[in-house]
C-alpha cells in the first residue's frame, strides 16, 4: 500500500499529538533533511472506567455521525 506525503505527515502529527511517537529532523551533510520517527513507550490499561468512558464516547460518536445537517433534511 503506497501513502502519499502529506497524508503521511498528518497521521504522523496526529500520532505525535498525544506522544505515541516522537520524530527528528536531521540535515544530512548532502543538505537533505531526514525525518526520523521512532515509537514512544508508552502503556494502556483498560479499566471499568477507561471502557464505560469509551463505549459513551462511541455512542456520543455515533449519534452525531447520524444527524443530519437541516439543509440535508
């Protein structure tokens, strides 16, 4: 699968957003700027209250995915 660019570079800041990576740039002694993106550690804990949380936001979500714009109606 071939991803463009710029989609690249926002899935990237989107993943930088909330330190899951973090990246660098270098300048190579040629003059070229090299991107470096290394995965962050970082840990996940699913509780009772992390899912409760979750599955409100999926409904909150989902809710609002199927509301109609009035001009639509």
């Amino acid at each position: 699968m071939r991803v463009s660019r710029p989609l690249l570079h926002m899935h990237l800041a989107r993943l930088e957003a909330p330190n899951l990576v973090r990246s660098e740039i270098e300048v190579s002694e040629d003059g070229k700027a090299m991107h470096y993106v290394e995965l962050a550690p970082f840990a996940l804990q699913l509780t009772p209250a992390v899912i409760a949380a979750a599955v409100a936001n999926a409904s909150t979500t989902a809710t609002d995915d199927r509301t109609e714009p009035e001009e639509a109606r």
